[in-house]
C-alpha cells in the first residue's frame, strides 16, 4: 500500500502558499500564488474570496504534476486570521472579506469597550473581527441582514472544498467572539455586535476531522479528510514543533509577532497583549503583535528605488557592519506603517523617520526600519512580560528570517538567543499538513518534530549600552506621533 500524504494550504495575504507532506515530515512539492489586495479608502483593507478559491486551484494545479498528488489522503488548513467573510443563506459572499490589518472599525472597538477583554482575550482592536461586523451594521445595514454565517479566512476554502461552515478554536479566538478558556462561543459578545450564536460555523479542534472533500475537478479523490487546521501563527507554532508551555518564537512576515506558549489562557488585555487557543487541544499562546514587520522592509526598499531587498540589505552590512556599534546620530524609525496593537492598542498611529540629515543613506534608512521593527518587538517582549510568560530563547520564522543581518540584530536589541530554522518559510504550511494527518489519527511523531536549527545568533553585549540609549530615545517619539493624529 502506497504512504500517504498531506495537502498542507496556507492562506497568506500576500500568497497562498501549498505543500505535499510526507508521514516521515518530508516536503515533497510546493507551491505559491500571489494575492492583492484592494485599499478602496483610506484605513480599507480587503480582498475577494473568490480570488483565494482560484488560487487555491492554482496552487493545486501546480501539485498535480508531482507524483505524490495521487496520494493526498488529508489536507490541511492555515490561514490570515482576524479577516471577516460574510455569507448569505446560500453561501453566496455578500461583500468584500475585510482584513486583519483593516481600521475602519475604530470607533466601533472603543465602543464594545474592555468589559468582556478577560473572557474574549483580548481588548476590542480595529483588526479583530467582531468590530468589524458592529462597523457593517451602522454603515452597511443592508448587507448586514443579509448575513447567515460570519467565516475566517482559511475556513471558506474548506467551505468550497466540502461544503461545510467549520472553524475551529485557534482563528475562533482571533474573532473576539471566543470564550478562550472554555473554548466555545461567547454569546454576550456575539450579541454585542447584533448577531446571534446561529450565525457562527460550528467548532472542532486544529486537528479533528472536519469534513471531507466534495468539490470536483481538483484531483482529489472523494472523501479526503479536511482537519479543522489554525491560524497562521498557531499553525506555524505546530509547523515549528512549538507546541508545549515555554516555547516560543518570532514571527517576521508581512506583520510581526512574538508568541509565547502557555498551558492555560493567560493575556494582559491592558497592555494589549493577546491570549489565543492554540491549534492543539489544552493549550493557548500569549502574543504580542505588530502590524507591521517585514512589510517595513519592503516598504522603504520601494522608497529608496533600490531593486529589491537584498540589495538594500548588502548596502546596510557594508555601510554598518552588524558587528560595530552604530552611531548614535544615525536615524530612527517609528514601524507604525498600519497603526499597532501592542503594547499601543492604535490602529491610527502613523510612523515615520526622526533624525534624517544631509548626510543620510539608503542603507541608514534601511538600518533605521531593521531596528525600528526590533525596539516594537521589545516592547511587545515587555508586554509579554507583564503575564508572567517566560521568553527565553525564540525561533525566528517569517520572511524576515533570510536575514542573518536582522536575525543578529534582533538577538542584540531582545537581548535573547535567535535561532533560524530549515525550512520555516513553509512553517504554517508544514503545520496544517500535519494537522491533516491528526485528523487521520496519524501524526502524534510529527507535532514533537521541531525543525533543524540553521543558524544561532547570540546577543552581542558590546552592542547593548548604545541600543539602549537609542531604544530610549525610540520610546520618546511615541508621544509626538500619537499627537499627530490627536
């Protein structure tokens, strides 16, 4: 009998991203689509869930020219979380899926207030899903009536893949509509934002079989298991093998992320410090998050009209060499390119560059953003903190991770070990192909399975005293900033 593999989907927001798992925890093919986005106003971030259906049978496309395709026997799901896709009774989208980096829902977060933050996790932000359903009813009461089923991200592509409204408890945290600790819907917040429990798809755990493949013309054979799979972060925690109390890591991608693993739900809602379940069953994770990371870099290589980031990276080693303190003149950058969450909670904070002179060079801007998204970091770390989490040595995943410039920085800024994983660009992809095997009853051999460590950077203490001193001045900006939109 031939070995079975697992069809591991990550939705990005940027790419959807594809993988063929072997039971050995193998990458056999993979696969990649890009994806856009749509910025209708200002503050708007929205994409059309049709488009990450086409992608998804894009990506599959591309897998079936492997061999091992024929064996797909479960799949797998990760996705962006905090997104809102609205369904009608006949599981038609009603309307653009609004994102987690989305701010039209200010005033809506401020009014469903911190009274709930204990029990949903999380102090109302823009980006969170349940403002944005408060936001639909005031200004788009039409749609709103409309509304039968309110999805994540990930979970419309296992509605198109089977049929069925399923989510499951790690994106579920993410809506603000969770109980944490229990695990199970939260009625007076659903409530809150006018809808009732009916509306919400029904909850498995990340690595319970939920559903089986329906859809035609994929080339998967009928009766495929679907495991209920995570969001991104989670199911990039499972990839990674961070799956017990005490483990943590980095997430450097479009945002930024530091995630520590508990055994019980465990936030500082004050400090806007999320606490989410994890993809795994009796276990949760304390993050503070950033919504803006390696996006930043490419941001200003855009900026500098350098031809990509690499390019601007070389020009940051050889103009500030890693190794060497950096002057204490040299600019600094505030990375609220889409506001931030924490420890700010301010989706309408802006960044910017202090300090710019004559003399300044794309690579000192370069350097500026690499250590402006470092000190947000330290601040999330000290958030993080303040719940009692334990942050020791992390793993560093994400786009940002293929450099080796930023990952040393890093470790001298959090004063922390740094350490690089083969293969984590496929992280959350690698994650949900082993939920799919969960969800067989295979699998228990892959989730101890971490990732073969591929570069350690250790703090440099020669670097501390000036990266302190700058990091106070970091700190000092905020007041100007947040003023600016006062």
């Amino acid at each position: 009998m031939s070995s079975p593999v697992s069809l591991g989907i990550d939705l990005g927001t940027s790419e959807l991203k594809a993988i063929l798992l072997d039971a050995n925890g193998a990458v056999l093919a993979h696969a990649g689509v890009r994806l856009g986005v749509s910025r209708r106003h200002s503050g708007w971030s929205e994409q059309a869930p049709q488009d990450w259906w086409q992608a998804c049978v894009q990506a599959l496309a591309q897998l079936r020219e492997h061999e091992a395709f024929n064996r797909v026997a479960c799949i797998g799901l990760s996705g962006q979380m905090h997104g809102a896709v609205l369904l009608g009774d006949d599981d038609r989208v009603l309307y653009p899926a609004i994102l987690w980096d989305d701010s039209r829902a200010v005033a809506e977060a401020e009014q469903l207030g911190p009274g709930f933050a204990e029990v949903t996790g999380s102090l109302p932000m823009a980006g969170l899903t349940a403002p944005k359903l408060l936001c639909l009813q005031q200004h788009e009461p039409e749609v709103f009536k409309a509304i039968d089923c309110v999805l994540s991200p990930k979970d419309y592509l296992r509605l198109r893949l089977c049929g069925e409204r399923i989510s499951e408890m790690s994106d579920a945290a993410g809506t603000l509509w969770l109980d944490v600790a229990h695990r199970e819907w939260f009625t007076p917040m659903v409530r809150a934002t006018g809808l009732t429990p009916a509306q919400m798809p029904r909850l498995v755990e990340g690595g319970a079989a939920a559903g089986h493949v329906t859809a035609s013309g994929l080339g998967l054979s009928p009766g495929v298991v679907i495991a209920g799979g995570g969001g991104d972060n989670p199911v990039a925690a499972v990839g990674i093998g961070a799956i017990n109390a005490g483990d943590g890591f980095i997430t450097l991608g479009t945002s930024a992320a530091l995630v520590a693993i508990t055994d019980h739900a465990a936030g500082n809602p004050a400090s806007a410090v999320h606490s989410f379940c994890h993809a795994l069953p009796h276990r949760w994770y304390t993050m503070g998050a950033m919504l803006a990371g390696a996006s930043c870099l490419r941001w200003v290589t855009r900026l500098t009209g350098m031809p990509d980031e690499q390019t601007l990276l070389d020009q940051v080693q050889a103009q500030l060499p890693i190794g060497q303190p950096v002057p204490l003149d040299t600019p600094l950058f505030l990375p609220y390119l889409a506001g931030e969450r924490t420890p700010h909670n301010d989706p309408l904070l802006r960044g910017g560059f202090m300090s710019l002179g004559h003399d300044c060079t794309p690579a000192m801007l370069g350097y500026a953003v690499m250590e402006g998204v470092g000190f947000g970091l330290l601040d999330a770390l000290h958030a993080l903190q303040s719940t009692g989490a334990d942050v020791q040595a992390c793993a560093l995943v994400g786009g940002g991770a293929r450099s080796e410039y930023w990952a040393q920085l890093l470790a001298n800024i959090l004063q922390r070990e740094i350490f690089t994983l083969h293969g984590s660009e496929l992280s959350a992809c690698i994650g949900a192909a082993k939920l799919g095997f969960v969800a067989m009853g295979q699998g228990a051999d892959l989730l101890a399975a971490g990732m073969p460590v591929k570069a350690r950077y250790k703090p440099d203490l020669m670097q501390q005293p000036v990266l302190e001193a700058r990091y106070r001045k970091f700190q000092g900006l905020l007041p100007a900033a947040k003023a600016l939109h006062d």
